[in-house]
C-alpha cells in the first residue's frame, strides 16, 4: 500500500468515526426529546440527514466541521431559535428555506465560506443576534442593519462606517440593558464581553455586590476612578482591550482573587496593585510572537516591568505571563511565598530576569518557563517539592546535575530542547510519571533509564534518533 493510499484509508476512517459519533448524539437528543444538539468540531462530509426528524428542536450547533453545504430540508426545524454554524469554511451559501424558520433569534455564520450576505436574510424579523464575522464581507446592506428586533450584530474588520456604526449603537444598547436586568434581580456575575465599549457607563459603578465583571474583547482605553468602588469583585477579565494604564483605585479591591490583563497596552501596573491582599491568579498573555517581533504595530506598547509592590500580594497562588517584553522580576518577587505556578514565556535571559529573593519559592509546584540562553536556572535546584516542570522549546543541550535533587517530580517535559543524551540520575525520580522527550536529537537509546521509573505511565519520544521499544 503507498503512503498516499495510506493516508486516504486514515481520512475515510475519521470521517466515519465522526460520522459515527454524530449519529450517535442525533439519536440519544431524539429518544430523550432534548431540545438542543451540538455535533460541532466533528469532521463530517454531509450534513446528518437524521437531523431532520427531530422537528423539535430549539437549538442546533454544526460549528467546526467540513460541511459544504445546508440541505433544503433545514427550513423544516421551524421551531429553531438559535442556529450556529460559525468555523464551516466550506459552507459557501445559504437555502432560502431558511426564511421558513418564523422563530429564529440568534444565527452564527462566524467564520464561514459564506462571500456574500443573502439579500433574504432581511426578512428574517425574529432575528436578535446576528453574527457575520467573514472574512472579505464588504457589503451589509442597510435593511438588515435595521432588522426590527437586531440586538446584536457581530462583525469582523469592516471598512462599512453604517454597519460598524450600527454594531456599536447595538452593543451599547445591549450594555445598557444587561446593567439594568442586574439592577432588578441582583446577579453576581456581570457578562459586558466583546461588545466595542470605548468606556464603561457610570451606571455599572451602581452594581456594588457584584463579584464577577467580564469586560474582555472591548476598546477601553481607560478604567474609571470608581472601578475600584466594587468592593466585592472577586473575578476581574480585562482581556483583550486597549488600556495604557490601570487608575490607583485598582488597588481598593481588596476582595480580587483573579485578574486577567492580557493583550492590551499596558507597560506596567501602579504600585497600589501591590494592596490586593486576596489575589490568588494573575494572567498577562501578550497577542503573538509576530507582534512581538514588530513592536510598531498597531497594539502599541508591551509589558515591559513589574512594580516593586507586586512582591506584597501575598495570597497569589498562579503567576502566568506570556509573550510580554518583561525584562526580569523585582526583587521582591521572592516574597510571594504562597506561589505555587509560575508560568513564563518570552525568550528569558537567566542571568539577569530572576532575581536572588527566587529561591525563596519553596510552594512552588509547577514551572513552565522559556529561557533564550540555554541555562536552566539555578533556583530551581532549590525547589525540592516541585512536581512538574516544563522547559520544552529550550535550546539547553544539557541538563545541569542540581535537577538531581528534584525528586518529588511527576511531569517532566523536555519537548524540543536541543539535549543530545538523558542523564543517568533521572532515573532517580522515583516518582516521575509523566516524560516528553520528543523532537530532540537523542543519539543513545534511554531505555535503561525508563525501566528504572517505576510508576512511569507516560513516555513521548517521538522524532528521536533511535527506535525505542515497548516498556
């Protein structure tokens, strides 16, 4: 058999094996009558025939799969209210039978094939929420801009001032609408995601028991002083925005467990962030390594410095920071005895990003760490509780003896890391369960050492030099 037929009889049986599993959720939603079916990220050919007997369905989700087309009989569901079909690239064009569903209030054509919005769409009158994120759509005519119960209309990067104009009248409205359902029944956690706010209304200011507030996906430059009023905020996600700064009162939340800060403009955070006694997870991803590369785009500026006061968040538990141009961790950063992860990514140089105070980070359970320079930090010999570390996509060459002492390891991940031999003490972790030694150039054979590792389960060395055998 050649590889290319090969490689056919894989991609046939995939595609039976979805088609196997789809079958099976369409026939569990018809004999227990469920409303809703989801049958996305499955790698299906046609769309289920079977579907269409289950009439009474509400929702219907076929996201992520390799349909290339919706059969007529859709128009038969009339009972749908929400139909997702966002990630189908091959779906190309719309049946008019969909003007049969009378009833339909949200449809997803997020990142489809689709290159032209049907002109029958504006007679869809349920419609609420209507999602055209597609690439290349230019035209979105005024009549479905103005469909007469639209709430939401998602778009892409569109160059239509009235149909970006009209998304944001929107978004606002809806802002405004879920601020004050919160106002009446008192709900503690307040969903204002992707909605293009330039700045938050000063009405929010009013929902003082919240605990969690979700503003990602937004375009706010800036925080209002009052943000910090919210004295119960527990969960705060600023992700994906445009903010330069946090205001001082950031550090009034004294009840913040967890705040997400990535992929906005930020260089560094003010010192009262050091006052958030309770934070327990700090996240900051940076948007990509092409950003990264050419700092002149449009993002702006990058993380470039943690204050001295960060040091006094003694309850944080997850440090995680990717992708920023962090140039090295204040001294004070060995003061956060209560870390247990800490996850950092971005070419590290080791002699000058961690400071002396590191081994001091005795609760420390889990590293992931990017490191440009080769050297496997020292601090880490120190930490003799550690029980997973990763320092894969590292150009290391060799491992220094001091990991000798890390006993109490369970995952050790050493993907791409350049190392030409395993060492002879790994195989004094005991209690190592998990190793990934793949995509190096390992010239001997390590098997000796893996028979050595009792409670091993799993072992990765794919892309190696030798042929290693079955344990």
């Amino acid at each position: 058999m050649t590889k290319k037929e090969s490689s056919n009889r894989e991609i046939i049986a995939e595609q039976e094996a979805a088609l196997l599993e789809a079958l099976e959720k369409i026939e569990k939603c018809r004999t227990s009558h469920s409303k809703k079916l989801k049958i996305g990220d499955l790698d299906l050919i046609v769309f289920p025939e079977e579907i269409r007997q289950l009439s009474w369905l509400t929702n219907l989700s076929v996201e992520s799969s390799g349909i290339s087309s919706l059969p007529d009989w859709i128009g038969e569901l009339v009972n749908l209210r929400v139909l997702d079909l966002h990630w189908n690239r091959k779906i190309s064009k719309l049946p008019s039978s969909l003007l049969n569903l009378k009833y339909l209030r949200k449809l997803n054509l997020g990142y489809t094939g689709i290159k032209k919005i049907p002109s029958f769409i504006r007679k869809m009158f349920s419609l609420e929420i209507l999602d055209i994120r597609i690439d290349g759509i230019k035209d979105i005519p005024q009549s479905i801009q103005d469909l007469p119960r639209l709430k939401r209309l998602v778009l892409s990067d569109c160059d239509q001032p009235s149909a970006v104009a009209r998304q944001r009248e929107l978004d606002v409205k809806e802002c405004f609408r879920r601020i004050e359902r919160y106002k009446k029944r008192r709900y503690k956690k307040l969903d204002l995601s992707s909605l293009h706010l330039r700045e938050l209304p000063d009405e929010l200011s009013e929902l003082c028991w919240i605990t969690e507030l979700n503003l990602s996906g937004n375009d706010l430059e800036k925080l209002p002083e009052w943000i910090g009023s919210l004295e119960d905020l527990s969960v705060l996600n600023l992700e994906e925005n445009k903010l330069t700064s946090l205001p001082e009162s950031i550090g009034d939340l004294k009840n913040l467990r967890k705040i997400n800060l990535g992929c906005n403009r930020l260089q560094t955070l003010p010192e009262t962030f050091g006052n958030l006694i309770s934070l327990e997870i700090f996240e900051l991803d940076e948007i990509s390594e092409h950003h990264l590369i050419n700092k002149t785009s449009e993002q702006g500026t990058w993380f470039t410095h943690l204050p001295e006061s960060f040091g006094n968040l003694s309850s944080l538990e997850y440090f995680h920071m990717w992708n920023s141009l962090l140039t090295g961790l204040p001294e004070s950063f060995g003061n956060l005895t209560s870390l247990k992860t800490l996850s950092l990514q971005r070419d590290i140089h080791t002699d000058f990003y961690f400071p002396p105070t590191m081994k001091n980070l005795k609760s420390l359970r889990d590293i992931m760490i990017n490191v440009s320079d080769g050297v496997v930090p020292d601090f880490i010999g120190e930490l003799k509780d550690l029980t997973s570390l990763d320092i894969s996509h590292n150009q290391l060459r060799t491992l220094p003896d001091f990991m000798e002492n890390l006993t109490k390891l369970r995952n050790l991940n050493l993907h791409s890391t350049w190392i030409k031999e395993l060492p002879e003490w790994i195989a004094n972790l005991k209690d190592l369960e998990d190793l990934d030694i793949s995509f190096n150039d390992i010239a001997s054979n390590p098997e000796e050492i893996i028979k050595k590792l009792p409670k091993l389960n799993y072992f990765s060395d794919g892309y190696n030099t030798y042929n290693s055998t079955e344990r």
